[in-house]
C-alpha cells in the first residue's frame, strides 16, 4: 500500500519550473547612473525628470510596475522598478520607454526575481 503525504501549506506544492506554486516571477530593475548624467539642474534635466516621473505613474497605473523609488544616497544606483508582465522582454519594452533611458541620463539592470504571491497582493 502507498501512502500519500498531504503537503503541509502551498509552498510545499511546485510548478512545472520547480518554484513553489506560493511564489510568482518579477522582474527587478535597477537604476544606473547612464553616460549622460550630470548633476546640474538645468531646466532641461528638470524637464527630463517630470516625464520620467509621468512615464513611472503611466506604468503604475496599468498594473505593470508595482513599485519604483529612488535610493536615499548619491551613488551610481539611483533607484529600483519591480515590474509585475509576462515576460522580460515586455519589461525591457516598458524599460525603453523611459524618457531618461531614452536620453541616455539613466541605464537599466533587468534581473527576473522569485517573491512570494502575497508580497505585493498577487
């Protein structure tokens, strides 16, 4: 006779790619410091800096990105996107249209991250 073990919470269960069914893939994006940035606020980086705040609520309101902020400090890392799409390369897409990216102020590091469900209301 075989026994069969019930698993003890939905973490125990796994998808066809191994990862437990409790947890989902996002794509984590990191925030560098690109060739042309400078630190001067000129009213043209002033400007730059709007459209790429829009161009984050734009993504924020379609569901797309999760969450995004800047670091506290003053280094090459300037700040983090977690992206909720179905693919990376939907998110280097949504990463391209970055009017920052677009003008060479900031560049991206796109790296796919396992979380759990729950972590940002999955």
């Amino acid at each position: 006779m075989n026994e069969i073990s019930e698993p003890s919470d939905s973490s125990d269960v796994t998808t066809n790619d191994g990862m437990p069914a409790d947890m989902e893939l996002l794509y984590l994006g990191l925030l560098r410091r690109g060739s042309a940035w400078t630190p001067e606020l000129t009213p043209e980086v002033e400007a730059l800096q709007e459209e790429h705040l829009a161009n984050i609520e734009r993504m924020r309101q379609s569901g797309e990105l999760l969450v995004a902020g800047p670091f506290g400090d003053d280094g090459d890392l300037r700040g983090v996107y977690i992206f909720r799409v179905a693919s990376m390369e939907e998110a280097v897409t949504l990463t391209d249209t970055d009017p920052a990216v677009k003008a060479g102020r900031l560049i991206f590091e796109l790296h796919p991250w396992w979380v759990k469900k729950s972590a940002f209301g999955g």
